[in-house]
C-alpha cells in the first residue's frame, strides 16, 4: 500500500484527523498483509514523531518499506520501473 498523499479539510487541520487516516491506513496495510510505502511527506512525518503502542508495533513491523528505498524504485516521477 502506496501512502501518496493525506490531505483534510482546513477546519479539521489540527485536530488529529491525518493522524487517523495514516494509522488506519497502516492497520488495513497489515491486516491485508501488504507492505506499506510512505511516500506522502505528511505520512512520514507521523511516523516519525509517533511511538506506536505496543500492538500497533507488533502489526507494522515488518510492513514499512523507507521512503528512501521505494523512491529509487520508482524513481523521481513516481512511476514503476
């Protein structure tokens, strides 16, 4: 699962709610068994400056795949080579 972009309406920024979207992203990701590649600036971020609990962090580990690894995959177009 590609996390490309997380946008919310202006009158919810601030409120926890892209938080939300990325950690409900991150748990369908792995319930469905798919690696999760967070492209999106605002998704990295998150993941950075959020400690996951101790069951979220037993589900995601293993499944986040570095920005840094998926952009020379696709490289800078975003496209599959």
């Amino acid at each position: 699962m590609v996390l490309i972009h997380t946008e919310v309406p202006e009158e919810l920024a601030g409120h926890g709610v892209g938080g939300r979207l990325v950690r409900a992203s991150l748990d369908r990701a792995a319930r469905e068994g798919l690696t999760i590649v967070p492209l999106c600036p605002f998704a990295r971020r998150w993941l950075g400056a959020t400690t996951p609990t101790r069951s979220e962090a037993s589900r995601w580990t293993g499944r986040l795949l570095a920005a840094t690894a998926c952009q020379q995959a696709c490289g800078s177009s975003g496209g599959v080579r």
